[in-house]
C-alpha cells in the first residue's frame, strides 16, 4: 500500500509539470561543482514556447532547445557529413591551423584587415574548437534530462552568466554542456506586462486610451487643416490688396505724368506764341520806322 501509495504521489508531481533544476560552475577549476538546486515548473508561456519557471531563484528558461545553424552547416561546408569522428577531426584541425595563420598573419600585419577581420577570424577559430569537442565528447545518442524519483532532471553549466543545457550521453556514460545548442530567447519582461494588464484589467484601460490618443490626434488634425485653410484665405486677402494698391500706385502715377506733360506742353505753346507776337511787334516797330524816310525818297508812293 506504501509503495502504491508512493508511486501515485510520484506521478502526480510529474503530471504537475514539476521538475528539478541543477546548475553547476567550475569555479576556476575542471571538475564542475554544483552551484544550486531548485525545482521550476514547466508551463506554457504568452508566446507558446515551454518554459520552465521559478520566481524565487528568478529561473524562466526556454527547455525547447534548437542547434545553431552554423555547425549544422559545418557538416556541409568542410564535407564531413558521413566520415568517422577521427577523419572530422584532422578536417577541423586543419582548418584551425589555417585559422591561426591568418590570424598570425593579421595581428603582425594590421593592414591585412581590409582584407580579413581579425575578430571575425578570431570567432570562426572558437567556433571549430568549440565544435571540436562537440564532437568528441556529445554522443549522438541521449537526452538533456534524466528521471530520479519520478522528476525529470535537468542540468545547466552556469559560463559567464549563461545556462548553457548538459547533454547527457547514452552510450559513452558521459555528459557535454552543449555549446552547440541555442535557446529561443523568452521575452519574460513583455509577457509581464501583458499579464499584469489582462489581470488587472489594464487591456479595457489600454484600449480606452489608444482610443483618446486617437480622438485627440483627429481634433488636432482638423484644427491643424482649418488653420492652413484660414491662413491660405489670409493671405490671398493680403496678395489681392497688394495687387490692388499697386495698380492704383500705377494709374495714379500715370495720370500724374500725362497730367504734367501736358502742363509742359501748353507752357512751351504759351512761350513760343508770345515770342512770335514779340517778333511780330517788334517787326511792326520797325515797319513803321522806316515808312517815312521811304515816303520821303520816293514822293509818289
């Protein structure tokens, strides 16, 4: 009846989705060294990945994890998809030799990089190491938890602030932290507020807002168009009485001119008709001044 008993209790921790959390650290040395050990809860989140959560030890983890594209291509790129892990090796220590020429090469010889980027080199050379001892020691057969008690177990090696996932290998009774794999990245923050919304019934509030934004945003714009509009008729008013001051201006200078040239003209006509009507006297003078002594040469006329 105790072990019934026990077991039942054991698969209902399991069908809670509890399960055991162990991290460990090398602290400075090779041998790795448990850091701590905790229980997390494995649900679903906002965005549907399954993630294991423990809001004490600030634990939210993706256990969903993928392998990065850029060592499944290596297969591909240096053509060792199919060959014995001795023939991939000589492969990868080849090419890291070559890497390490060049590297070499760039740091003895800076202007070198224009043609290769010291520090693009430098990762290519840790990817191949890295990938190195992926393939010596992760064995294709095995998982990243195993069962103690009825609780699935899983294992992080704690590098530089990351949890990077241990793979526990089947048949060569070893375990790797497995560099080679990514985890999608859990935007716990943003899922936070969302739920801190929904709960408190922030999205009604949220909505209400987005809707006087969009209110306020209308009024503005027709007041910004009604202001154009009335500036526009202002200044058409302000052009045509412009205009018509200056058309003004010109008719009024026109008439001044063709007033004064007229004024001009009948003073030079009054000038020269006095001047002929002296010429005139002065000639009648003149006449009648020698009139006399005419009548006095010629008696008969």
């Amino acid at each position: 009846m105790k072990l019934n008993k026990k077991k039942k209790e054991k698969a209902g921790t399991e069908a809670k989705g509890n399960i055991l959390i162990r991290v460990y650290m090398r602290f400075g040395a090779e041998i790795r060294q448990k850091r701590a050990e905790y229980r997390a809860t494995e649900k679903r989140d906002n965005y549907n990945n399954l993630v294991a959560i423990n809001e004490e030890m600030d634990h939210n983890e993706d256990i969903d994890f993928t392998q990065e594209d850029v060592y499944s291509a290596m297969n591909i790129t240096l053509g060792i998809a199919g060959k014995s892990i001795d023939e991939v090796v000589i492969k990868i220590d080849s090419e890291m030799e070559r890497l390490k020429k060049r590297i070499k090469a760039i740091e003895k010889h800076p202007e070198l990089n224009k043609f290769a980027n010291l520090w693009d080199e430098k990762r290519k050379l840790r990817e191949f190491e890295i990938y190195k001892s992926y393939l010596k020691h992760r064995s294709p057969h095995g998982t990243y938890f195993k069962i103690e008690d009825g609780l699935r177990v899983y294992e992080y090696e704690s590098v530089d602030g990351f949890l990077i996932p241990i793979w526990h290998g089947s048949d060569n009774l070893s375990d790797y932290p497995d560099f080679t794999r990514k985890k999608k990245i859990t935007m716990q923050e943003t899922a936070n507020i969302t739920e801190y919304f929904n709960n408190k019934g922030g999205r009604k509030l949220l909505i209400n807002a987005m809707i006087v934004v969009l209110i306020v945003t209308t009024i503005l714009f027709f007041v910004n168009v009604y202001a154009g509009f009335k500036l526009i008729e202002k200044h058409q008013e302000l052009d045509d009485r412009i205009v018509g001051n200056a058309e003004i201006c010109s008719n009024q200078k026109m008439e001044n001119d063709i007033a004064f040239m007229n004024l001009q003209k009948t003073a030079c006509v009054s000038k020269y008709i006095e001047e002929q009507d002296e010429l005139k006297e002065e000639e009648k003078a003149k006449n009648e001044e020698t009139n006399p002594v005419v009548r006095t040469l010629l008696p008969n006329s």
